[in-house]
C-alpha cells in the first residue's frame, strides 16, 4: 500500500509548494524593501512654494504620508479620492513627490483633479524617487515620527486600503 | 592648400577632444557594467539593469556609476541598493531564512529522488520481479 500511497502524498505536496509559488504575491517585488529603514534625505524644491524648500526633517515629530504621483500617470488621479478621503478623516500631512514631471502640466494636473497635498516636491530627474526606492509610480509610503518607513503601498491605493491599513496605522503611530 | 588643411586637422582635433571629453573612465564604466549585470530590471522582465533600455534601469546605471566615482567599494553599492529594492533586485539573491528554500530546495529535492531510486533499485535486486 506504502507503494502506491507515499509517491502519490510526495507528489501531492509537492503540487501544493508549487502551486502556492504560482499564486500571484500581493505586492509586487521588492515592494516592503524600504519597510523599517529610515527615509531618504529629501531636499527638493516645492512646486507650491518655490522658495520655501522642504527636507525630510522639517518632517520630523509627527508622522506623515508621502505619495509619489506624476501627471503623465493615468492611475495616479484613480487614486486621487482614496487620498482627499485619507486627508478629510484625520489631521495628517500628506507629502506628494512629483515624479519626472514638468512644473506646468503638474501644476496643471492638480488645478484640474483638485490638490489633497499639504506640500508639493519637485524630482524632475527622479534622483530622490530613486532613494526611496520607487520603481513605478503611484507609490504611497508612511513615516512615523522619527522618520522611519512604517508603511509602503505600489500602485493605486483603494479607499478600502486606506480605511483599513493606513488610517489605523497612523493611529497606532500617534499622528 | 597646405593652410587649408592645417586648419582642418586642428578643426577635427578640437573636435575629437570635444568628444572624447565627457563621460567617466573606462576602467569604472566597465566595473558599472559588470555590476549592474548582476541586477534585475525591476520594470522589465528577463532583463539585467545592465542590459535593459528602461529608464529606471538607466537611473540605476546613472547611481552605480556615480557612486564608483565617489569611491564606494562594489560590496557598498550592491548592499545599499539591495536595502533600497529588496533582494530581488539581485540575481544571486543572499542566503537567509526566507532564501533558503531557494537555495537548497532544488538540490534537497535530488538528493529525496536519489534516495527514492536508491531505495527502488536496493528492492528489486532483493525481490527481482518475475518478468525480468
């Protein structure tokens, strides 16, 4: 009986170890790589204040979400309401790093989709999307109040995601 | 006609100085190549940062090189930015607890069928099966 039954068990778990490497992984690669290090420098120009530059420890002693959009992202304004909701339920500073863009059609794209950012920063070149990590945009990440990543989100964020992961975060981190 | 040549040859001297003038070293654009070899495109699939024509591969050729010529060592640059990607950045992923199936699932896997044959031809040779 061992015969027939111990190959068949062997090639039954071996059938489940590789259907569980197929099933397709809820983030992409890499995704949770920044998780736990501390943020990048930022020190970049604002594209709504061009003489009141920002760095990341302006952003100090309380925590804060960076989203990293650009106008030429057709996803990045689908996720537009998930974030004006994430800002009308709770005082939080919301950061957007405007990714390998161009001033005008930036500016542009937030009077026409409505601005949810606190602060605008500018990364034309995509030098400080690249520090962070950031391999397509939108990416959303949270900081707390010592400036470590607590929190990275690729690709659109839902409404549902905010509600359930990054509101109770940020009040778990005291914001 | 001696001048006009004269003037020539200084043209397209100052004009290969012109172009041979940018650009780093080739010594560390080498070492650039070779490192970014053993980096996945994170955008493209199959494809090393090395080889692949997407603009974020182009980025990280653009960081690698700038951190040779500021002097950093190869372990520094693949470690930092393996911190940044995470291990899938490299295709050589580090030994660690969530790699080591990876590493000794395939080799593990021979040596059970090994054990299995082993087993099989020890059996047969005892109780040869009738036919043979």
């Amino acid at each position: 009986m061992t015969r027939f039954w111990l190959p068949l068990a062997l090639f039954a778990g071996l059938v489940v170890l590789l259907a569980a490497a197929l099933r397709p992984a809820g983030a992409p690669a890499g995704s949770a790589a920044m998780v736990g290090q501390a943020a990048p420098a930022l020190s970049l120009p604002r594209l709504d204040e061009p003489r009141a530059p920002m760095s990341r420890d302006d952003l100090l002693g309380k925590p804060w979400v960076l989203n990293v959009w650009a106008s030429w992202c057709a996803p990045c304004s689908e996720e537009l309401p998930a974030l004006k909701a994430l800002v009308a339920s709770r005082e939080v500073r919301l950061v957007g790093l405007n990714y390998k863009d161009r001033d005008a059609p930036a500016a542009a794209w937030l009077a026409r989709h409505g601005n949810p950012y606190a602060a605008t920063l500018v990364d034309v070149d995509g030098r400080a999307g690249l520090e962070w990590g950031v391999v397509a945009v939108p990416e959303t990440f949270v900081i707390d109040r010592d400036g470590i990543v607590r929190f990275k989100h690729s690709g659109v964020l839902t409404e549902a995601l905010v509600r359930e992961r990054i509101v109770p975060l940020l009040e778990s981190l005291g914001g | 006609m001696a001048r006009r040549w004269l003037a020539s040859l200084a043209l397209w001297l100052a004009w290969s100085a012109h172009a041979a003038a940018p650009g780093p070293p080739a010594e560390l654009e080498a070492r650039m190549l070779a490192l970014t070899a053993q980096m996945r495109c994170l955008v493209c699939q199959n494809d090393s940062v090395a080889h692949s024509s997407a603009p974020l591969a182009a980025d990280l050729r653009r960081d690698v090189l700038e951190r040779l010529q500021r002097g950093e060592s190869d372990e520094q640059i693949v470690e930092a930015l393996r911190r940044r990607h995470g291990d899938a950045l490299l295709y050589r992923p580090p030994l660690s607890g969530s790699t080591a199936l990876l590493w000794f699932g395939p080799a593990s896997l021979l040596l059970v069928a090994l054990a299995v044959v082993a087993r099989v031809v020890r059996e047969r040779r005892r109780h040869p099966p009738p036919d043979v």
